[in-house]
C-alpha cells in the first residue's frame, strides 16, 4: 500500500483580487521507505507540494492520502494530531530553538504532541542523539555548533516522534558539499533502519545526485518521474 497518494491535486491562491494557481492537477505515489524529492525551478510547486503532503494546508480540489487519511478533510485539531503521530521536518535554516541544548531541542517535540513517560523520552533522544553522531554534543545550545551538527540535531528531532515521513524543504542548502553528503548519508542510513520515507523539496544538486526517485515539476504540473542517482 502506497505511504503518500496525490490524485488530481490543485491548489490556489488568492493575491488581491487575483487568482494564482500553484498546482494544476498532480498525481503520483509514494511507496513506504522511500527517498524522494521533487525538483524543479522556483514557482513550480515544490514547497506547495511538502505543505499539502504535511497537512499544512489543503488542496483547492483533487485529494492527498497520507499513511491511510485524507488529509486535506482535517481540521486544525486533527492536522496537529495526525502531524503529530505521523510526520517529522526538516528545515532549510534548522529552526532549531536557540535557548535549548541539543538534547533538549530534539526531545521538544514530544513534550509538546505527545503525552511520554520521561524514562521513555531519554531512551529515544539519547538512542537519536548517538545514531546522528552527537551524543558528545548534547549539552550544547545551537549558537555552539556547525551547520553540520545543527542539521544532524534537526534530523534527530524529526525522527523523535517515530514518523512515517518526513519532509525537508532545502535541508542540504545551507551546508558545503563534504558536510551535505555527510548529512545525506545520515538520512538514508536512519531510512535504511527505521524505514522512514523522506520526501524532499530542492533545488540543490548535491541531494538531487542523491535521491532515489525524482519528481520534476513545471508550472505547477509533474513533468516526469524517474529514478534518482542514490
């Protein structure tokens, strides 16, 4: 059973009186462990895409399932909950909280979406925090470490709350391409072991060499599928 389901999917915005269309009738599926991404110049609807796929927003029309439910049917309350049990991000800039340490960043989202024991909480931040190569750096606050260590405390966080797929909008941008590859291969190695999907949006060659499948958009429309280098 496919993971992610976009059928006919259409989206559009309002901008004054104007009516822009960032989607214009987009299927595909994405299968269970995947390593995805879409690809294409800005405005071809990539981030749109990550944000219906994340139930951030919801399609004009057309109908995106994800791990078995209709997201764009949630309102604000189930969108929260069902993010909160299914999905992880990944930021371009981190978005890491600057007053927590490392630890404490990735044990955040389960303090706040789910209601786990704090024996618990430690076991997975901790197993987390070894499996991306920080456990010496746990105690740091984010202003103390690289790019690289930020991205893997970020990686770390997404995968905390166990998710079924995780989205990461330009994840490797920001990072020269030793520590991209590094992070990269970070990322396929928790797929590999947790059978996470990973769903990318970017432009950066560096993941693009890296990936598994490729969507390429235009103009808000899927111009091919193919497979990926990685």
């Amino acid at each position: 059973m496919s993971l992610v389901v976009a059928e006919d999917i259409t989206k559009d915005y309002r901008v004054g009186e104007m009516i822009v269309p960032a989607l214009r009738g987009i299927s595909f599926e994405i299968e269970p462990a995947s390593f995805v991404s879409f690809v294409g110049p800005s405005g071809s609807g990539k981030t749109t895409l990550l944000n219906l796929i994340g139930c951030l927003d919801a399609p004009t029309s057309g109908r995106m399932t994800v791990a078995g439910a209709d997201v764009g049917a949630l309102d604000r309350k189930e969108g929260a909950a069902f993010r909160g049990a299914n999905i992880g991000f990944i930021f371009q800039d981190f978005n890491l909280l600057p007053v927590l340490t490392a630890y404490e960043n990735i044990e955040y989202p389960l303090l706040m979406v789910q209601n786990i024991p704090v024996e618990e909480r430690r076991r997975r931040v901790t197993a987390l925090l070894e499996a991306v190569g920080m456990a010496d750096q746990a105690g740091k606050r984010p202003d103390q470490l690289s790019g690289g260590q930020k991205q893997r405390v970020a990686i770390a966080r997404a995968l905390v709350t166990s998710p079924k797929v995780v989205l990461a909008d330009e994840p490797t941008a920001n990072l020269d391409s030793k520590t991209a590859h590094t992070v990269v291969e970070l990322m396929k190695k928790m797929r590999d072991e947790l059978q996470t999907t990973f769903i990318f949006s970017t432009h950066d060659q560096k993941l693009v060499d890296e990936v598994e499948i490729l969507f390429r958009l235009e103009d808000g429309l899927l111009a091919s599928r193919g497979n990926g280098e990685g």
